[in-house]
C-alpha cells in the first residue's frame, strides 16, 4: 500500500486480475457462487485501487472513508449471507481488513504508516496472522490429491470436496480456480497489511 512503485504494480496487477475472473465467475450457474464472486470482486479491484502507488495517484481525503462505508456495507452483507454458508465468514474477515486498512488510510497524515517503536498495532497482528493462516491452508488443499498420495500421471482425478462427484460446469465454476482466486486476494491482503 503506496510503497515502492515495483511491489506496487505488480500488487494492483494481481489483485486486478483476481477482480476480473471474479467477474468472468459471476456468469455461473450456482447462484452461491454467483454472489460470492461478486463479494470478491469487489474485493479484488478495491484491493488493486487501494494499492496503486502514491507516486502516480493520491487519492482525495474523501475517498477512505468512502472506502469503508462500502466495504462496512459489504462486510454486513457477508455477516448475513454467514448464516446459511461459513465460507463468507472469510469474505467478513476480508471486508473488515479493507475498512481498518482505509480507516488507517484516511488518520494518517500523508498516507505514511511509520508507527515509530510502537511495532504492530494488536488487530494488524490478528489480521496478520488470519491472512498468514488462510494462504497456508489454502495453499495446502490446492495441492492435488494424487500428488500427496503418490499417484502419478494415470492416476484418475479425485472430484472436488463438496460437488459431490459432480464435474465442473464449466472453467468458471471449478472449486480449484475459485479457491486459488481467494489464495491470490489473500497473499494480497497480506502485502497490504505488512506496511501498516
């Protein structure tokens, strides 16, 4: 978040990236999936906004809090869709870390996030190690099935945890890509707390 332009970049590239296939997944089928990937979406590219070097674009004063007026609304939005489906209780933990980060944003004078020998501020630490955590595990079950029990190139490919057996209606609905997507705004996220 506004450090070196490079990191910076390749940080708005990434989470930009992640923003349009989320996009290309709202076309599913599956109406859980449909909301989610708006969710992450959203998420994606105010996630590429937020990281554009301050060098090229300093936003106005009024857009932080803009920033968690939305993300506050969409964090409520996955409280409540929670009820039904425990994996928008990341897409919560995802909304909150936007509106802390834009809260940060918008009390710190020229955007710097020197906290002097004070170290990490306690919910920075949380939102660390959630996010830490979160790529691990995901990571871990990107790794195929065969791969960890030794099959190799002719083994039969094991269907995916929760489509029970089904195949995948198409490139946008498989778990694999949906979840690699949310690795990806992850490894971001983490990017963008690290400077705070």
């Amino acid at each position: 978040m506004h450090g070196p332009a490079s990191p910076g970049w390749l940080l708005v590239a990434l989470c930009a990236a992640t923003g349009a296939y989320c996009l290309l997944r709202m076309r599913s089928g599956v109406e859980d999936q449909r909301r989610a990937a708006g969710g992450e979406a959203l998420m994606g590219f105010g996630m590429a906004a937020m990281a554009v070097p301050a060098a090229v674009f300093t936003p106005p004063a009024w857009v932080w809090p803009a920033y968690a007026v939305v993300f506050g609304a969409a964090g409520l939005r996955a409280l409540w869709a929670a009820r039904s489906a425990r994996h928008h209780l990341h897409h919560l933990v995802g909304a909150a870390a936007m509106v802390y980060m834009a809260v940060v944003m918008a009390g710190s004078p020229g955007h710097a996030h020197g906290h002097g020998t004070s170290g990490t501020p306690v919910l920075t630490g949380v939102l660390l190690l959630y996010f830490a955590g979160y790529v691990l595990l995901t990571g871990v079950r990107l790794i195929p099935v065969g791969a960890v029990a030794g099959g190799g190139p002719g083994t039969a490919p094991v269907p995916a945890p929760g489509d029970g057996g089904r195949a995948a209606g198409g490139w946008g609905d498989r778990p694999e890509l949906a979840r690699a997507c949310r690795l990806s705004m992850a490894i971001g996220m983490l990017a963008m707390l690290l400077p705070l």
